[in-house]
C-alpha cells in the first residue's frame, strides 16, 4: 500500500518575510534582554566626575604629605561573628607610641566590585586610643577596609586596605 504524495508547500515570499522577522526579532529580544541586566547590574563608576575629583588632587597630596609627617601607627583587626556581622577594633598611636585619644574614627567596609554592597561601621573609643565598632551582615569574601580618623573636623588619617572575610 503506497501513500498518496503530498507536494510540499512552496516557499514564498511571506514565509520567507516572516522567518526574518522571527529571527531578529529574537536577536533583538535577547540583546536587549542582556543589556538591560548589565545596566541593572553596573557597580557604577569610582568618582562622579573626573573633573572634580582632579581639583581636589593636590589637596589628597597635601594631606597625604602630613600624614607621613605625623608617623601615626594605626592596627585595625576584624573579626567576623557567627550571624555574619563583623567586629573592627582600631589601636591608634603616635610617633612616639602614646595612645591617640579623643579621635573621631569612622570605618566603611567597601565592596571592590560592587558599591551598593558598601557597609559604615561607626566606632566609638572604648579606651585610651582604642576605637570599636561592628557592622551587620556582611557578606563574606574580599572587602576594601577605609578608615578615617578625624580631629576638629579635619582629616588627620586615611588608610584603604584590601581584606578577606570568612
């Protein structure tokens, strides 16, 4: 028993319209697709404006320069808890290894990848030149640790450390 033949469809014009459309409308569909997560997802840019951060240039490179001067030995430790918070403990001394009282540190645990993961930890002195803080759930993995320690509302200390959490 033989089947009759069909003949198949011819192709036409219109079919041929429609499987371009299908095939670029899903080119398109997909880069848009990726392209709007990679916006979404952007950490975005160190500074704002370029121009700006190069006018205050030379005043980093003063304070910078007293800083040095000043040989203030700064120690920060962190020490993360079980319910992922992490606990950061700074001992400031001077040149001359007295304890560095009555500052005003603030820390800032900054993600390198992504800003919107940063996290301030607020640290108050709990002893002669010792300043403590905590900051709650931080993630673990590569961490860039700020500190700033400020006296009379100028900036004596700037330190950026790259650290690992557990």
């Amino acid at each position: 028993m033989s089947r009759p033949s069909v003949a198949p469809k011819p192709l036409t014009g219109r079919k041929v319209l429609f499987m371009l459309i299908a095939f670029f409308g899903v080119v398109f569909g997909v880069n848009f697709l990726m392209m709007k997560l990679a916006i979404d997802t952007l950490p975005g840019t160190e500074v704002d404006s370029a121009y700006s951060a190069s006018l205050g240039y030379e005043k980093e490179i003063a304070a910078a320069r007293d800083q040095n001067m000043r040989n203030w030995r700064v120690d920060a430790h962190i020490q993360r808890g079980p319910e992922g918070g992490a606990t950061l403990q700074v001992e400031a001394r001077d040149n001359g290894g007295a304890p560095l009282s009555g500052l005003k540190f603030q820390g800032r645990l900054e993600r390198p990848t992504d800003r919107r993961a940063d996290r301030p930890v607020e640290l108050g002195e709990v002893g002669r030149g010792i300043y403590r803080g905590s900051a709650p759930l931080v993630a673990p993995g590569q961490w860039d640790l700020v500190l700033e320690g400020d006296a009379a509302g100028q900036r004596m200390f700037l330190s950026k450390n790259r650290v690992l959490l557990n």
